[in-house]
C-alpha cells in the first residue's frame, strides 16, 4: 500500500547481489529512502593461503577508483536505478565497507576521498552543506527535514527553508532558532552521523575490552554542528541514523562487535544532544548487525532535578542481501545460481548460533511484546508484536529493510521491519505516540525503579563529572548483572567455537572410528552367515 507518510531506512547491500527489497520499497511509497551504511561493499578478502602454518586470509581495502566504479554499478542496478527515477529523496551517511574498509576510522589513508565518492554518489549537489563538508575534509553527514503537509513529491524542505543544518548559510552564523518554522506541525527532521571519518581507532589486545571513556565517534566538529542543529530542529519527530548501533552491546570486543556503547562518552552526549528540552519525539536508527532488532533506553535526569522520564527507541535494520539467518542472495550475473553445501552450513550455524544467543544474553535493551494491553486494543504497541509480527524478543535473522509511518491524525509512529517477500505481516512492528516519544506520556514495559537510577548515577559519578552528562539511560528491561553479561559472552565464543569448524570434525571422527574399528571375529561372522 502506497503512503506518502513513510521513510523508509536500509544498510548493508552487495552491489553485486540480488536485491528483492528495491521494488518492495518503491511501491511502499515512502518520501525518502536513507542509507545507514554499507550501501556498497568496496573492500574484499582474497583466498586463503592454506600454505603457511596459520592459514591467512588478507584483506584487501578499496581504493576511491574502486569506490567509484561500484556506485556506479550499484546506480545500475535495476531496483534501485528504478527507485532513483521515482522522485523520492535518497539520503545517508557511510559505514565501514562504503568507506572503504572493515572497520575502519579518521586514521584509514583514503579517508578524504571516500567522502567525495559517497555524498557524489547520494547525488547531493557540489554546493549542498554535505557536499561543502565533505570537500573540506569534515565528513560525510547532514539533516534533511521532510514537512508531510506538503503535497507527494514536494515533501523535502529546502536547507534555506528548513534553517535547521547551521551550515547552510555561507557565512555559518545560523544560531538563532526561528521562532516561526517555515514547515508545519506534521514534520520530520532525519539527521545522518558519520561514525567513521574522524573516529578514533578501536583499542587493540586485552585493552579492547574495557570501555574507552577517550574515544570519539565523531570528532569535535561533528559533534558541534549536531548539537546545534538537533537544538534548531522544530520537527515533530527527530531522526538520527548512524551506521553502529547505539544501545546494544553484544560483544565486549569492538573489533568483533562495534558499538556506541564501547565509547561511552560518546553514546552520553549523544544521547544528551537528542534529550535536551525542545527536541521532539527522538528515534535512532542504525544497521552493519546484519539482522533488525527493536530496542529501548529509558532515560533520567542525573542531578535528580525532575522526575521525568524519557525513552529512547532505535530500530536496527540491516542486512538487505546478506543476513544471520539466510543464505546470501545470488550474484546479480546468475540469479538462478543455487547455494552450496558449505553456505548452506554456514547460513545454518550462524542462524543457531544467534538465536541461542539472543535466549542467554544480557540484552535487556530489546523490546519484548507482551499480551494484549489497552494501548493494544486502541492500535498501538509500544512493546512491538503489531500488526501480525514476531511476538516475544523483537530481533529478526531475515533480509530487511525498516520503516518509519507517521499517522499526523493520531500523532502516532509505527516502526517496522520488512522481509525481502511482498504482501506479508512485517518481521518486526512497534508503534508508540509522539507525546511517549517525546516524554509527556509514559511507555509501559519498563522494569525500572527510580533506585536503579540513583545506584547507576552513584557508580558512574566520576564519569558524569568529567563529561557533564545531564541524562542517565539504562536499558528498559533493568541492567544485567555482571554474572549475567559474562555467561553471554561465553554463550557466543562457546557457541561459535563448536558450531564453525563442525564440518571439520564430522570427517575426522568418522575416519578415527573406521580406523580404530575392532575386526570382526570369526565366531560372529560364522553367525552372521548361519
């Protein structure tokens, strides 16, 4: 079904893969589609060298020739060179492998060149504030607001209009907030972070797994320009889109599992620059873990001077051609090509290995629906299971895109994830209203008690001091306890250690028990014959 109301979000696409969600999204009608990373995959591994001793597999990073030779065959794609020629807004920011390389950061050595490749790419023009930022060496990010009281097609606010991007005057001045909007009260702000030109490099070694309180994500300037330009923002709902997740923390090892949460002080004023008083209705999204997952923070004041609390939900959407739980989509060249056995067995262990892991680990961000509520009955679902998605722990190991639907009438959002088939149930579906988004209203499902504030607060003090945090977020579902947090993360090294080289041992252990076989003796193969 058509609807100009929508905006539709998706990450981590093989430019050289079938990818069924493009029409699926053309015909959704959204007003704009944003990228949250890895809209193409530039860096490569070559084949593993089985000759030395400890086998490699060397990686290969893209150079900007190569980064612009795969946009260009990524805008060929039929799919989504339909979707470019449909009026609709195309808007993101980068992550890792559209940068260049696997995680990689403001170190990488074509840092500057990957940021003209992308926003050329994104079709913005030479003298848009992306573009200007991006030629200057800053990055690759900014807002776009989109005003729904417009007619279909003329939704997108120019910069001059919207004055939120405090860039978009040449000079730089824009501070002052406009006391009159030039867009109505049915508006939506989308900013988009880039979380890899001026992020700091992970730690390495057992330095790694504690939490870097000095580690930036986006670097001082980015961080100035977004605090000033979510403060402008007069939107009924903001968005922000980075290409790593914000809330969860599946791994304490970022080099195996980034995250926000492995750069504290950065997930605090992140968090701080969407809680400050006058942003409306705030809502993450993020990609790059290659499965959808529905997740919320509730958020307290940290010097106890109200007792307000406010929530923040992020929608994960990732893995449009490649996921957790399926087998990758067949090359655009041959799309009648059929899996092997050994991606078929990978897809499976990985499938396995993700669902054990989301039942034993400590991710109490997650959204889990419950049985059907007054907030049910009236059409919305605050703790996900809408409109006949999954019930239980909202993740999905299936290729997805997400959604956002604004419903002006009732001043609701529905959040959703859709699978790569047409015509069915969404994988994933919340809906809250814009006054539970924005903290009037509370949002049921949360386990937290004032206490647990208090006790969190007490524990990180010298952190809140150091960095002026203004806002404590704790995951919705309570904070786990350490016991808790390591028995998942064994869970994972455990699960991914018996279930990777199973295919290995399976031939060992049959060619050890035919080897070590007793022979038969000649009592009971005379018996045998009788």
């Amino acid at each position: 079904m058509v609807s100009n109301n929508r905006i539709a979000f998706g990450s981590c696409n093989e430019q050289d893969r079938q990818n069924k969600m493009w029409p699926i999204i053309e015909k959704r009608g959204p007003a704009a589609f944003i990228f949250g990373g890895d809209a193409i995959y530039g860096d490569y591994d070559l084949p593993t060298d089985w000759t030395k001793f400890l086998p490699e597999t060397p990686h290969v990073c893209a150079d900007p020739a190569r980064l612009r030779n795969l946009y260009k065959k990524q805008k060929a794609v039929p799919g989504y060179k339909s979707l470019l020629k449909s009026n609709m807004t195309i808007f993101g920011s980068f992550d890792d492998h559209d940068y260049g390389c696997n995680n990689a950061d403001k170190t990488f050595e074509h840092r500057y060149e990957a940021g003209l490749e992308f926003v050329e790419f994104l079709g913005q023009p030479a003298d848009s504030p992306m573009s200007r930022r991006a030629q200057a060496g800053m990055g690759v990010y900014g807002v776009k607001l989109f005003d729904f009281a417009r007619p279909k097609g003329q939704q997108e606010v120019p910069d001059e209009e919207a004055l939120i991007d405090p860039h978009v005057l040449d000079n730089g001045n824009a501070t002052a907030v406009p006391v009159f909007p030039a867009y109505s009260n049915q508006s939506v702000a989308v900013f988009v972070l880039d979380v890899r030109s001026n992020k700091s490099p992970w730690k390495q070694g057992s330095a790694a797994y504690i939490p870097d309180f000095e580690g930036d994500m986006l670097g001082e300037d980015q961080w100035q320009w977004f605090e000033a330009a979510i403060s402008r923002s007069r939107a009924a709902v903001n968005v922000v889109v980075s290409g790593l997740q914000h809330h969860a923390n599946i791994f304490p090892e970022p080099n195996i599992a980034e995250s926000w949460t492995r750069f504290p002080s950065s997930q605090q004023r992140l968090f701080d620059a969407m809680l400050q008083d006058g942003v409306q209705a705030p809502i993450l999204v993020s990609g790059d873990v290659h499965m959808s997952q529905l997740m919320r923070k509730d958020c307290a004041r940290i010097d106890g001077t109200s007792k307000q609390r406010r929530s923040l939900v992020e929608m994960t959407t990732s893995g449009m051609t490649h996921s957790w739980g399926t087998v990758s989509s067949p090359p655009l060249s041959n799309p009648n090509e059929k899996p092997s056995l050994q991606e078929r067995y990978k897809s499976f262990a990985a499938r396995v290995t993700m669902h054990v892991l989301h039942a034993v680990s400590p991710w109490t961000d997650l959204l889990v629906s419950q049985p059907s509520t007054e907030e049910a009955t009236a059409g919305l679902f605050p703790n996900g299971g809408g409109e006949g998605a999954k019930d239980g722990l909202q993740y999905s190991l299936e290729k997805n895109f997400g959604e956002l639907e604004f419903d002006w009438e009732n001043r609701r959002v529905s959040m959703r994830s859709f699978g790569e088939t047409p015509g069915t149930p969404p994988l994933l579906m919340a809906s809250w209203t814009l006054d539970q988004l924005s903290g009037h209203d509370s949002i049921p499902g949360s386990v937290l008690t004032s206490q647990n504030f208090v006790d969190q607060a007490n524990l990180h003090a010298p952190r809140f001091t150091k960095n002026g945090g203004e806002w404590m977020c704790l995951a919705h579902r309570g904070t786990p306890s350490l016991f808790w947090q390591m028995a998942g993360h064994v869970s994972t090294v455990g699960g991914l250690s018996i279930l990777l080289p199973f295919p290995m041992l399976v031939p060992t252990l049959l060619l050890a028990m035919m080897f070590f076989r007793k022979p038969r003796t000649g009592l009971a193969s005379s018996k045998r014959r009788i």
